[in-house]
C-alpha cells in the first residue's frame, strides 16, 4: 500500500475499488488459488468451533483458499462478497458454500456466528466505515465468538493494485481499533503489524465475551 494524502484522488478510488474487484475478478482468483499463507490464523480463530459451526467470510472473492479451507474443516460457510463475478466462481467451484451478494457496509449479517474473517476486504473501507461496522460484527458474533481482520500496522489512508487498477486501503490505530472493539463487547487478542508469514499483511485477531 502506498500512502497518498490527495483527499478528492483517495475519495474516487474509495468509490472505485468495488468494480475493480468485478472487472479483475479472475485476476484475482488466478493468484490466490491454493496459497493458504492466512492458515496459522484461521486455525486461531476456529479453534475449539464444534463441526457444522457457523462461519461468515467477508469478501470472499471466488472462495480459494480460505472458504475451501473452512469447508474442509467441517464448517458450515457464508461467503458475502459485493461482486456477482467473484461470487459465480465461488458458486461454481463450491457448491456446498452458501453465498450472498452484498456489501458488508450495507448487508444484514447472521448473528450466532463462530466466526467472520474480513481477509482482504475490511480494509478497504473508510476509517469511518470501520468504526460503523465494528459494532455489527461484533453484535453478529455469539459470546466467544473471533473476528479476523487484515487491516494497517498504523492510522493510514492509501493506494494498492488489482490487475493494474488501483485500490483503497485505510485503516484506524492499533488503540483505536481496541478501544472501539472494547466498546462493542470484544478484545483484541492478537495484533501482528506486518505479518512476514503473510505478505507483510497487518492482522487483527478479536474475540467477543462470554
């Protein structure tokens, strides 16, 4: 990610960055089929989960790896993604993933979940944004439930790549994100800047409350 600071440029990409995903869809999917680097923490977040437990993939793009994954260890799967191209992939490769098109800043989560992952997709929203669907991931969560999200290893708005077209990241301060996920009833287990085992990704690991 590349930090930039042109309000209006950062505000066009923002609004940009879901129809890259629709037009770089089998880009995307073409370069992350079967490398399951994120393995150390989905296995965190789903462990002790009884099989059949239900597990909510926010942004799930065509469902490789992680949502195959998931269903290989015996979870029951929701993939919301706001590409209807990402989600035909995901449709066609796995049948047994239950799939809805949406957008997670706008769609009705299912509550009782064991877990939500916002792998590559929570950090595209708005600081903003962020701090509005903190609340409704943790209220979607059942007590003990986890949370995992790549986010920035610092408050930061800025600009990646899709197929050639740009993106936007934004994340909030790692005290913020814990004061905010605080305020919604869950902590912050785990917080790794730039994980080197996964890219250099920044990971945020939350549990809500008994």
């Amino acid at each position: 990610m590349t930090p930039v600071s042109a309000p209006d440029h950062l505000a066009q990409v923002h609004a940009g960055t879901p129809g890259v995903y629709r037009r770089q869809a089998a880009v995307w999917n073409a370069g992350r089929m079967g490398d399951l680097y994120e393995q150390k923490w989905l296995d965190r977040i789903v462990d002790g989960l009884e099989p059949g437990a239900p597990v909510l993939d926010l942004g799930c793009g065509g469902g490789d790896p992680i949502a195959i994954y998931l269903l290989q260890r015996g979870f029951s799967v929701t993939g919301l993604d706001a590409s209807p191209e990402m989600l035909a992939i995901a449709r066609d490769r796995l049948p047994d993933l239950h799939t809805v098109l949406g957008d997670m800043r706008e769609a009705e989560l299912p509550s009782g979940q064991g877990a939500i992952i916002g792998w590559d997709s929570f950090f595209h929203l708005s600081a903003s944004e962020q701090v509005a669907l903190i609340p409704r991931l943790a209220a979607a969560l059942r007590p003990g439930g986890r949370l995992l999200l790549t986010v920035g290893p610092a408050a930061s708005e800025g600009i990646g790549s899709v197929g050639g077209e740009a993106v936007y990241h934004a994340s909030l301060a790692q005290n913020e994100y814990a004061a905010r996920f605080g305020a919604a009833r869950c902590d912050v287990i785990a917080f790794e800047p730039e994980d080197p085992n996964c890219r250099g990704r920044s990971v945020l690991l939350s549990q809500r409350r008994a």
